[in-house]
C-alpha cells in the first residue's frame, strides 16, 4: 500500500469516526457484489427495497438486488424509475415518498447525483435510513448532509442526513459513461474557489471557517486534482483517488451541516442555469461540468480583483453610491424575467444586503489587510490558465460554449448569480467595492480578457 493511500485510508477512518450519519464506506472493485454484506451490517434482518432508474438497474442494480439475496435479505421488488426526464426535482421525491410508504422497507439508493438526492430526501420524509451505491466518481454528493432538489423552480438544498453506509464500487465507477467522472473531477476542483469564498467570507466577519471541515476538504486538495488525465483514461488509481476526495468533501458538508466546505461562487452559476432549465443538445449539462465553467468565472474575477488596488479604494465614494433596497429590487426586476426565479432573488439578495454603515466597516476592514489576504488568497487559487487546462485533461467542459452558455449570457450570470444565493463570496466583494463593472469589461475583454 503506498503512503498515499495511507494517508486516504486514515482521512477516511477519521471522518467515519466522527459522522454524523455515515457508519460505513466500502471502496474497492467489485463492491457492488457486497452490499448484502454491508446492509446486514447496518440494518440487521430489516427489509430492504433497491430503488434505481431504467439504465443504471442493468448495470448495478440487479447485482445489488441479487447481492441482498444471496445474503439472505428479506427484499421488496425494486423501485426502477424511468431514466428518461428523471432529474433532482421535488415531484419525483413525492412519487418516490408514496412508493416507499406502501412498504416497510430500508431504501438502497443505487446510481448517482439525481438518484441518491432523490432517495436521500424521500427516505428522511419517510422517517428511514437508507444506503447508496455510488456508480460514478460525478459529484460529492453521497456522504453529504442535505439534498440540492429543484422545487418550485428553484434549486434548493434540503435539510436531510446523508447515508448511513456508502458503497462504491471502482469497477462500475470506471465503466461509468462518458463524462460523468470528468463532471466529478470538475466538482472537486471547485473547492478551490469555494475555499477562497470562504476565507473572504472569514476575513470580513460574515462567516467563520470550521477548521475540521476545511481541513477534510483543502489538506490533500492538490494532491487529489494533480493527475486529471487519468481521469479521463479511466484509470482505476486515479478514479479511487478522485472518489476518496468526492467522499471527503462530503463528510466534511456531513460534519459542517452546511455546503459552505464545498460551495462558493462557482456554484451560485450552476444553481442559476439549474433555475433557468438551462439545456444544451436537448439535455441539461451535468452538474459539475455547469460548475466547472462557474469555477472558471469565479477565478477570473479573483483575478481581476488582484490587479486592483483595493488598500487605496475610495471608501467613501463607494458607499455614497451603495444602492438601497429600491435600487436593489430594481436592478433585480431588470436581470430576471421569470416570477419564481426574481421572488428568489428578491428573498436570497435582501438578506445580505447591508446597510452603508456595514459596508463602510467591511471596506475599511478590506482595505487594511487586502496585501495579506490577497496572498493567502493565490495561495488558495489555482490559475484560470491552470484550471483550463486540467478540465480539458479529464474531459469536462473548458468553454462556457460546451454547455450552451454565451460570452454574453456568461456576463449577465455574473449580476445574477450574485443575486439569487444570501452566500458571501467574491462577487458580493466585487459588488460591494464598486468593481464589478469595471472587473466584467477585464473578463470580457477582447485584448486580455480570460473570457475574450
């Protein structure tokens, strides 16, 4: 065993240790033919029921089903949902509830991101635990607390307990379909940013860091993002490790009772495309390919605002110019067309709206430590250039066009984005200092902008 996986094996014994929810995490090939095993650990001689949709059923389900029996697991018929239209939406929760309701049985979640939201949240209405089969490295999602499900047209994280076991075989992962574990790869990489978010948020007294929760996702971060290729390549050392970092961030959202350890700016972009049904070639791009590009435009404004001196920021003049709430639910009703998505807005931008007296403490704050903060901050950061390159490698989406959003639709998301999420993060810095105009024409700039 190299010390790499050591140093994994021992992360993963300490954050099993001091769960919330999650007893048990199974990694390695073929674990998918275990999952008796693993549920009769957790659940004794209680009944299980696979829930899973049309695609994924032929490639682990049945396994998972058959595993359940061979280990003498009373088992209901398995919950097979129609792969087609099937996405994190509130409507498939409630059929989901209904079904479950008509058995005594403990949910086996078997599939990714839209599945395991689904079954997460189903089962915590139903008053259940339940266990996932991870069948792809596509999200950090699994040993999360809480469910991110679209309802009412907003995309919204739900209050619920991650599993009580996770099983993920590297085998079914490394068979995953094109993309999937490229999408992971880029939903990893987002803690860069997230981190940087959270440290801004620190600094100026918005929100304080939980230290075991940073440390479970930014300690061995390079270490888990420095081999992109193999990702793509599908090469099983390289998608363990990926799928121990997913994990990770996971307990760490488990331990923190928050996204806050994994999400920042860059998926404010994501939510709001989600919100917007965004769709490219007849379907929605995943979640961390819409996450990558919103990685991408979070650090080009990191980057922006480090070519600026903000220690030398006319504090007075920006406040002056701070809008009210007026000017603030009219610069809203200007950005969102759609009811449901402007009353979200409405709700999320006026809770963090901040009086001038508030605003002037914060950019005085800002301006004194900007030099050290600025540092820690590169530290933080990988490069656009960078962060380019390495979605390229895995496979996952390196161009706003590769999923269907515009330079020009990109500009605008930067002003939403901001609006529809109470989260402070670089974009309410690039508001609150005045520079978020001046930052936009940089990003889009035909001369040296990262978004020419």
């Amino acid at each position: 065993m190299s010390v790499a996986t050591q140093v994994e094996n021992e992360l993963l014994r300490g954050a099993l240790e001091s769960a919330r929810d999650t007893e048990l995490l199974l990694l390695e090939r073929g674990a998918r033919r275990r999952a008796g095993e693993a549920f009769t650990s957790l659940f004794g001689a209680a009944s299980a029921v696979v829930v899973s949709d049309e695609t994924i059923f032929s490639i682990a389900g049945r396994d998972v089903h058959d595993a359940l029996r061979q280990a003498g697991q009373a088992c209901h018929e398995p919950v097979v949902l129609p792969a087609q239209g099937l996405y994190a939406e509130y409507s498939f929760v409630d059929q989901l509830c209904q079904r479950l309701q008509a058995i005594d049985a403990v949910p086996i979640a078997v599939g990714a991101g839209t599945i395991n939201d689904l079954v997460k949240l189903a089962a915590h209405r139903c008053g259940r635990k339940y266990l996932t089969v991870a069948t792809a490295a596509s999200m950090d999602g699994y040993t999360a607390y809480g469910a991110s499900i679209t309802y009412k047209g907003s995309k919204q994280t739900f209050d619920c307990p991650a599993p009580k076991g996770v099983v993920a075989d590297l085998d079914v992962i490394a068979a995953a379909p094109e993309g999937m574990n490229a999408s992971g790869f880029a939903d990893l990489a987002a803690k860069c940013p997230a981190g940087a978010d959270w440290l801004l948020a620190e600094f100026l007294g918005v929100e304080a860091i939980n230290r075991h929760a940073w440390e479970a996702v930014q300690s061995q971060l390079r270490f888990w993002m420095d081999n992109p290729a193999g990702v793509r390549q599908r090469k099983l050392e390289s998608l363990r490790r990926l799928t121990v970092a997913l994990m990770m961030t996971g307990f760490a959202m488990q331990s923190a009772l928050s996204s806050r350890p994994a999400s920042g700016a860059e998926h404010q972009f994501s939510h709001l495309w989600d919100m917007e049904h965004h769709t490219h070639a007849g379907a929605a791009p995943s979640h961390g390919f819409k996450v990558g590009i919103g990685s991408l435009a979070s650090i080009a404004l990191y980057e922006t605002l480090f070519r600026e001196a903000l220690s030398l920021m006319d504090i007075e003049a920006i406040v002056a110019a701070w809008p009210d709430a007026e000017r603030n639910e009219q610069e809203i009703a200007a950005l969102f067309s759609h009811d449901e998505l402007a009353a979200k807005a409405r709700e999320e931008s006026g809770v963090k709206h901040v009086s001038r007296d508030v605003l002037r403490n914060q950019l005085v704050k800002l301006s004194r430590g900007w030099p050290e903060l600025r540092d820690r901050l590169r530290e933080q950061l990988v490069s656009f250039a960078e962060l380019r390159d390495m979605l390229c490698e895995a496979g996952a989406a390196y161009m706003p066009e590769q999923i269907g959003i515009s330079r020009d639709r990109l500009r605008r998301s930067y002003r939403q984005a901001y609006h529809i999420r109470r989260r402070f993060t670089v974009l309410d810095v690039a508001r609150r200092a005045g520079l978020m105009d001046a930052a936009l024409e940089q990003i889009f700039s035909s001369d040296r902008g990262q978004f020419a």
